[in-house]
C-alpha cells in the first residue's frame, strides 16, 4: 500500500504544471528524440503508455479535441458518413476541409461531435488518427518527432511518457 502511494505522489509530481514543464522541456524532448535507443524506447513504450492513460482521465482533459484536427482517411469518411445516414459528400461538405497538406480534416475547432461532456458522438466511428491518439504506445513517437513534440504541448500523456522515457536513459 505504501509503495502504491508513493507511485501515486510520484505520478502528481510528474503531472504537476505540466504544460509550463513541457513547454520549457522542449528543447530536451527534441535531443531526446533525435538521439534515443530506439530499439529501448519501444520495449518501454507500452508500458510507459499504459501507465500514463492510468493516471490522465481524457474526458477531463479533451484538449486534442478543443484544439486539434484528426486526418480524416477514405475509409474513416466512408465509415462516418454511413455511421451518421449521410452522403460522403454531404458529409464532407458539413464538416470537413482540406488543410495545407491535402488531408480532411474538421472545418473549425473544438470538433464537431465533441458532446458538452467531453465524450464524442462518434466514438465507435471516430476516425483512424483519433483512435491511435497520442501514439504513445507505437513508434510514430520517434518516427515523427515534430508531432510528438506538438503533442506534449498539449497532451498530458504524451508529456508523462515523454518524461518516463528520458528519465529511464
């Protein structure tokens, strides 16, 4: 009971102003990426994850959907728009725009089927980005770093797995 305790303490501390922390970590985050064993970071990966989604209560949090857009793929339009009794192209029309990148995404923020209560309207649906969201548990962590740092700006579970990585080099 005692060392769960103390996990528990350790964890808020961790938590603890975590976007002032991570904003000033940033530089660090980018070193650590560039230059960690990736074949370690992997093996700690799941855990790390697992450990973080414990401690973080996304219906709290939602910044992702406040703030950001997923990439909405072919297969998530098609799944969607049948999900909600629509054309794709009316569906596309209603809620999506094609960003500088050329990929779907929603027209305006917080999304569009994010509920009052934080939860979302399509969950079961949800497209393939949100579903993989924060990516902290797959390589895309080190695979695509400037993502990875965008998101532990603003995702708490990417700074806490962030953190648990660079504290175990």
């Amino acid at each position: 009971m005692e060392n769960r305790l103390l996990l528990c303490t350790m964890a808020s501390d961790l938590l603890h102003n975590w976007e002032k922390k991570s904003a000033d970590r940033k530089k660090l985050y980018r070193q650590f990426l560039q230059r960690a064993d990736k074949n370690k970071v992997l093996r700690q990966l799941p855990d790390y994850h697992e450990e973080a989604i414990q401690k973080v209560d996304c219906l709290q949090c939602a910044r992702c959907c406040k703030n950001y857009s997923p990439r909405f793929k072919t297969p998530d339009v098609k799944r969607i728009a049948r999900h909600l009794g629509m054309k794709e192209s009316v569906f596309i029309s209603t809620y999506l725009r094609v960003d500088e990148e050329g990929d779907f995404v929603v027209q305006s923020v917080p999304c569009p089927f994010l509920n009052e209560d934080n939860t979302c309207r399509i969950y079961d649906e949800r497209p393939s980005d949100c579903r993989r969201f924060p990516y902290t548990d797959e390589d895309v962590l080190l695979k695509r770093p400037q993502l990875t740092l965008k998101n532990a700006s603003f995702c708490p579970i990417t700074y806490y797995v962030l953190e648990k990585l660079m504290a175990s080099q």
